[in-house]
C-alpha cells in the first residue's frame, strides 16, 4: 500500500513538472505565486487533483533550501508538510519565503518601533496639523531597501522637521494690563509666576474711532481684533485642581485664565536681550496647553495664552505670544533643557529643525516668540490696595475693618466697592462663605461692575451672614 502511494506521488509531480514549463495554464490547474528570499517573483501550476502533494513537494523546482526558510501566506505562517487542500490555497496565491534569521530581527524590530513610537508619541497635540514624528519615520528611513542617500528618502525624512519660521500675528492683537493688579504684583517682590484672570472680547481696530450710528454709518466693515482685558492675578498654581476655590470664584464672576505673569532679575537686555528665555517658553507652552485641554469646546479662543515678562527692579513689562509651532515642539519634549543652561536664549532640540531652509539643533527662541501689544486699564475685581495676606490668604485686619463699619453702617455702595475684588470675595468663600452665598455676591457684584449701580443691593440674610464672616478675628 505504501509502495502504491509513494508511485501515485511521484506520478503526479511529474503531471506538476510538465505543467509548471508549459507556458500555458490548462484549465485544470491553479497558479501560485512565490515571492523568493532575494525578492524575486517565481508561479508555479500546480494540478487541482494534487490532493496529496504537500507544500514541501510543490517548492522543489525552485531548488530552494527550506531548512532556513520561513514560508508564509500574507502574515499566516505555512506548514510544509501539510498537503495542499489543508492549506486553503487558491488560485493567485501569494506564497512569501523568506529567510528565517532575518523575519525574527524585523519582528524584534517592528515590536521595538511600535513601543518606542508609543513612547515618545506626545499625550496631546495642541496643534495637530503641525504634528511630527522624526524619530518613527528615521526608523522607516533606517529599514527601507532603496539607498538611504536617494532624493525620496530624504525627502521623506526632511517633512517630519519642524520649520522654525517668524509668526508675524496670534490670536491676541493686544492686552489690557489691570494697572493696580500689576502694581500690586510687583509690590510683591515675589519669585513664584502667577496667573492672569480676565477676558478675550472682539473690538475694534482702532479705539479712538467712534462707533457710527444708522445714519453716518457707512457700507465699509470695521476691522476688528482679538483684545485679553486682564481683571485679576492669581498668584498661586492650584487653578486647576479639582477641589480649588479660586476656579469657582473665576467662572461665577465670568472670568477665564487668559495668560500668566512672571519676574526676572538678571540683567536680560544687556546686548540686545530677550526677556523670554528658553526655560520660559517652556513653561509657558505647558501652561497654554493645560488651558486648551481644560477648557470647554465652546471656547471661541482657546489658544488665547499670553506671557508677561516683568522686570523685577523696575517694573517694565513686556507681553508675547509663543507660536503655534513652539508650543506643538514643547508637547512632544523637542527642547533640550540640558544643553540650554550656559545660554538660555539660544534653544536646544534633541533632532534638528529646518531654519531658513537649513537643518540646525540650535536656533535663537526669538522665532518662537510673537509681539504683543500692552494697554492699560482699570480691572473689574483688580483693587489698589492689598486686602488678603499673600501667605496665609484671608483677609487683613485692614481690610476686614473696613467691611465691618460697611456691614454696621449699611453702607452698600461702600460694601460693594470693597467686594469688587477677586481676593477678597476667594478670601470669604475660604473663611466659611457658604457657596450659594458666595455666587449671590458674585451676581451683585458684576451688575456693578458693569455700571448697574442703582438699585443693586445685597439682600439682608446674606447681609447678616456676611456680618458672621467678617466677625471672625
């Protein structure tokens, strides 16, 4: 019976090698195609009743070693022992053989890629059109077969470059500075940064021009522009924090972070120096990028971020805006802090970057900086006088004096003019302002902020519990 079998075999691959040399397919076979170690194509007939051909027997006209080989149908490895109505072959197929050795280092390879790529892939992208992925795609540019040099491959690799370029514009044109906030702030003599709390509203162009009415008003459209008012300055870092008061404060009285302040004492304008240094921008991308991810979809400005740099001896302030792009590059850790440390302005990247057409690891940070203008004006809740203590943050006894002889003497306009501050208004919610208490006086303090003076009152049970908090020594 086996000496049967074995002639049946042979027979039939003779029937298989009659049929692979004719150059004609009969009807009764169906074609294969092998793709050879060397990258090679080869087809080979095989007959439709070679029902006890194995694989092995089929591959041996291609006089190929398969002790060394791999043999796979797209990624599903194959047996070569198994007969071919067991391996689902069909007419067309494509049967890769491959080199053992080198498919266990390109999947050591792929697995070590996905990994690091899902690595250094950045949580968040702020801006993703100006995404990039230099270090997967020099992966790519190390694995392919065409010459590394050619014009393609490093055409390829060149486009996950950033481009270091000047943003002429951002989304804030100019930033009203509340003057007894700053001044205050820089009373301070502080080191720690703090938070700008204002608004983003849409005016015009030019201040100084008047609105029209229906009939001087003509059929040309008035330029308009992006405006930050700052309202407050917050100056500690737990805005965010899920349990802090500060936040609730903000949104009942209709204000936003918008930016953030910090002071500098070096002497930064010798030889024409920037205010802004690297370690700044760095922090200053991370702060815009909290917000953006903070912030809620109907946000019609969430990139509105500015930086203000105040010089800790003077005064002098200066504002920017940090591009799109330096912030993008600060999401995915382009910077190398630790190569910035002798000369902070200059920036240090952990791959180049395309400047003026050139690739470079090392670039002057006045390309990630945009110019702003500064104005000043009169904060809502920004008061000129200091009412909370910055390191305990309740009230002083100054100021507590004058809410009590408001409270006792009903005096309201008094009372409100004092409450028009977001300090002393987060200082009560903290020393036991209940919260509804605490948005009531929110809501009567806008309306006089706004000018809606008369008629605005505070109700007498919130009065009388107002008297309670400002009694507490």
């Amino acid at each position: 019976m086996m000496h049967t079998s074995y002639l049946l075999r042979i027979l039939l691959l003779s029937i298989f090698f009659t049929a692979a040399s004719s150059s004609s397919s009969s009807s009764g076979s169906i074609l294969l195609r092998i793709r050879l170690p060397d990258g090679s194509m080869q087809r080979l007939q095989v007959p439709s009743e070679s029902s006890l051909l194995t694989l092995e027997d089929v591959l041996k006209p291609l006089n190929q070693s398969l002790d060394d080989l791999t043999i796979q149908l797209g990624n599903q490895p194959l047996d070569r022992s198994q007969t071919l109505p067991n391996l689902n072959l069909s007419h067309g197929s494509l049967i890769t053989l491959r080199s053992s050795v080198a498919a266990t280092e390109d999947t050591k390879q792929h697995k070590t890629s996905s990994q690091s790529s899902k690595a250094s892939k950045p949580k968040y992208n702020p801006f993703p059109e100006l995404a990039k992925d230099y270090t997967a795609a020099l992966k790519r540019h190390k694995r392919q077969r065409r010459p590394s040099n050619s014009y393609a491959a490093l055409s390829d690799l060149r486009k996950e470059l950033h481009v270091i370029e000047p943003q002429p514009t951002s989304t804030v044109q100019r930033l009203y500075m509340c003057a007894s906030s700053a001044e205050r702030f820089y009373q301070q003599q502080t080191q720690q940064p703090a938070l700008l709390l204002g608004t983003i509203v849409r005016e015009r162009q030019d201040p100084k021009r008047r609105p029209k009415t229906s009939l001087s008003s003509t059929t040309e459209a008035e330029e308009m522009c992006i405006a930050a008012k700052v309202h407050a300055i917050y100056p500690r870092s737990d805005f965010y924090d899920p349990q802090c008061k500060a936040r609730q404060v903000a949104t009942w009285l209709g204000l936003r972070p918008i930016g953030w302040i910090f002071t500098y004492a070096d002497n930064r304008h010798a030889n024409d120096g920037l205010p802004v240094h690297v370690p700044e921008i760095v922090q200053a991308a991370q702060g815009q990028m909290q917000y953006m991810q903070f912030t809620d979809k109907d946000d019609l400005y969430p990139t509105a971020w500015v930086t203000c740099a105040m010089d800790a001896t003077s005064g002098a302030t200066e504002v920017f805006q940090l591009s799109d792009v330096a912030v993008q590059m600060v999401a995915e850790d382009m910077f190398d802090m630790s190569s910035s440390q002798k000369n902070q302005r200059q920036a240090h990247t952990r791959h180049p970057v395309l400047v003026e057409g050139q690739e470079v690891n090392e670039f002057d940070s006045v390309f990630c900086l945009v110019n702003t203008a500064l104005l000043s004006h009169t904060g809502w809740y920004g008061s000129s006088t200091n009412a909370v203590s910055t390191k305990t943050g309740r009230l002083l006894k100054k100021a507590r004096k004058g809410l009590r002889q408001a409270l006792t003497e009903r005096d309201s306009p008094s009372l409100l003019s004092q409450l028009c501050s977001f300090s002393t208004i987060l200082a009560l919610y903290e020393e036991g302002l209940s919260e509804n208490d605490c948005q009531a006086v929110c809501r009567v303090v806008q309306k006089w902020t706004r000018g809606q003076k008369k008629g605005t009152t505070i109700d007498d049970a919130l009065w009388g519990r107002l008297e309670k908090i400002v009694e507490l020594p």
